[in-house]
C-alpha cells in the first residue's frame, strides 16, 4: 500500500490520566491527583485500597499501550506512517517527560488525543494545560501541538458503546433500564463547560429520557453526555428507558457536585420494580479504576443488596469502530476532502478551544 501523506503533523500524541504501576505507587500518584485540592489523608487512605484491591496497579496504563498498539496496526492498515507518543498528566510517562522526548526525536507538530471524549474542565481544558506544561519542559525545540475534536458523537464512539450495551442487555431481564454513568464533577465546573453551541435544544433527547429524571443542562458537558446516552441506546433499541446518572464523587462535603449517584439511584429503580439495570459507564473510554471498582464492586453490590439484576456495559476501549475512529480524526485535520463525521443534532465540535472555554474552577 502507498503511503499516505500525513498532512502537517509528523506524530500522534495520546494523552492520559496515568496510574500506578505498583503498590508503591499508589499513594505517590494519589497526592499527584489530588495536589492542591485538600482532599483529607484518610480519604486518600480509602481511595488507595480500591487500588491495592487490584495489586496497586493501575489497569488503564495496560490499557492505553493496547489502544496505542492498536492504533498503531489502524494507521498502518491505511498506510499512514506516524509514530504515536503516551504522556499522562499524574504518573508515568508524564507528558512533561514524554514532549521533551519529542522534541529530542525532531517532531515539530503532533495531533493529541486525550482520553476523555467530553467538555469539561478536567476533561478538556486541564489537557491543554498538560500540553502546555510540556511543551516548557521541552523548551525552545518542543512541538507545536493541537488536539482532536471532542468525540462525544462521532459513530466510532457511539458504535463502540453500543455494542457493550447490546451485550449487556442479553444478560438482564426483558424491559431493564439503561443507567448510563459519567464522572462527577462540581456542579461550578459543569456549568462553566463550553462554549454551549448558539441555538441547540435538545428537546429529543429530553423526550426519549424517563420522565422525572433529571434534565438540568450541566452546561456543556451534560448536553454532550446526554447527546451520547440517546444516540448509544437509540443505536440498539429506539424503545429503551435511560437515565444519565454520576459516579466517583471525590470532593468535600461542602463543595456541590454532580447528582444523583449511580448508588443512590439503583436503590431508586429496585424500590419503583424496574427489573433489573445495565450500568453504560459512557462517560468513561476504558475500564479504568472508576469503572473495575466503582461499578463492577460497588455498584454491584449495590444492586445485589437490593435484588436487582445488574450488568455492565463495556467501554469503547480497543473497539474496532474506536479505534478506526482515532484514525478518522486524524484525517479529517490533514485531508480537507475526509468529512468530519457526527452523529445527532449538536453536531461535530470545534477543533479550537476558544480562550472563555471551560474555565479554571473559581476562575469563571
């Protein structure tokens, strides 16, 4: 096969959120996280053991090297010859480390995919100020770097997520409710997500939500998380109940955040008769800490104590149809004829972030 030319970028970078590779690392990497935050000793001491529950390593670091390898087998199967770089924002590789080895390497432009599909602060925002603070590492030679569009919509996500719920779904009783799940963030960050496109009403998915749930747009970030929860479950069955619910609250007391919790709300549907749930962590790209732990343990417990039926979706992680979309998202930035594909009424989003986007919290 010819090679195809790879526009004005010379390598992809993935960016991540990086997790420890051992028992050691794990408190190290917790402070990472939450530096700055004044997140109590004790609660860190919790968190730690849901990692310690898996060995003290991480799955998403295994997780990202097989995305990466699959990846690497896409751009090769459409002959495009770009080497993919990892940096993580809280452990190894950093991104600091990893832009610094870019530019020893000669890039000059890369295209980053983050690991997060969604507008947020942590989400979107905060990639750019890893980016940033790479690129000063990296001094005077580092890279110029952009980043794909958010992918909330694109078919490869959706077909991905969807095909996790369909199997789902064969393992629960008939006329189950989907749960789809997103991280929860504080409710000053979410509604500080965007910018919100001019003129969207997503009175179509407020339509196919239960009646009763909860609508509230949470800016920008419930819009899209609410977009993907109707385009996946359409993509299976039209007739499908959902809901949009949150998981792995971290912050004080004090501080709002997003409602209600995915444990609150299956006590919720076992006490009004659904017959049983599949839990769709859509929020999330692969099955992560907050997925293996929160959901497959807790949640599931949950929903044991309360005789409900109880199944999860898998996440996109090395779907072929996610990963093609990798693929797809490179070219639509180096070949002005590929077609920026996305599913729904928001539409594809902005390539650039403008500068009032999803602001530092407290910074609004």
């Amino acid at each position: 096969m010819s090679s195809v030319a790879s526009g004005p970028y010379d390598a992809l970078l993935l960016l991540s959120f990086g997790g420890p590779d051992g028992p050691e690392d794990v408190m190290p990497f917790l402070e990472n996280v939450t530096r700055g935050r004044g997140i109590p000793p004790e609660r860190l001491l919790g968190v730690a053991e849901h990692y310690h529950h898996f060995g003290g390593v991480s799955p998403i670091n295994a997780q990202n090297r097989a995305l990466i390898e699959a990846v690497r087998s896409e751009l090769d199967r459409r002959g495009i010859d770009l080497p993919i770089y990892w940096g993580n924002r809280n452990w190894t590789p950093y991104v600091e480390e990893t832009v610094t080895r870019m530019a020893a390497d000669g890039v000059r432009r890369a295209l980053a995919v983050p690991t997060s599909a969604y507008s947020s602060y942590s989400a979107c925002r905060q990639y750019w100020e890893d980016i940033a603070r790479g690129r000063a590492a990296a001094g005077d030679h580092a890279p110029e770097i952009d980043r794909v569009r958010h992918y909330f919509n694109h078919p490869g996500f959706v077909e991905a997520n969807a095909d996790g719920l369909r199997a789902a779904l064969a393992l629960v009783p008939p006329g189950s409710r989907v749960v789809c799940t997103a991280h929860s963030i504080p409710l000053e960050m979410a509604e500080s997500s965007g910018p919100q496109p001019p003129g969207f009403h997503d009175r179509e998915c407020e339509i196919r939500q239960n009646p009763g749930s909860h609508t509230h747009d949470h800016g920008l970030y419930g819009r899209e998380l609410r977009e993907t929860a109707a385009l996946v479950t359409a993509a299976v069955d039209r007739t499908l109940e959902w809901d949009l619910v949150w998981q792995s609250r971290s912050g004080p007391p004090s501080v709002p955040w997003l409602e209600p919790d995915v444990n609150d709300h299956l006590r919720s549907l076992a006490a009004d008769g659904v017959p049983g749930v599949v839990v769709a962590p859509i929020g999330f790209v692969s099955d992560h800490i907050e997925v293996l732990w929160d959901l497959d343990t807790e949640a599931a417990q949950t929903a044991a104590s309360v005789d409900l039926p109880f199944a999860r979706a898998a996440t996109a992680g090395t779907h072929p149809a996610f990963v093609s979309m990798v693929a797809e998202l490179l070219l639509e930035r180096t070949d002005s004829s590929f077609p920026a594909r996305a599913l729904g009424p928001m539409g594809p989003s902005h390539d650039v972030c403008p500068a009032f986007c999803c602001p530092t919290p407290g910074r609004r």
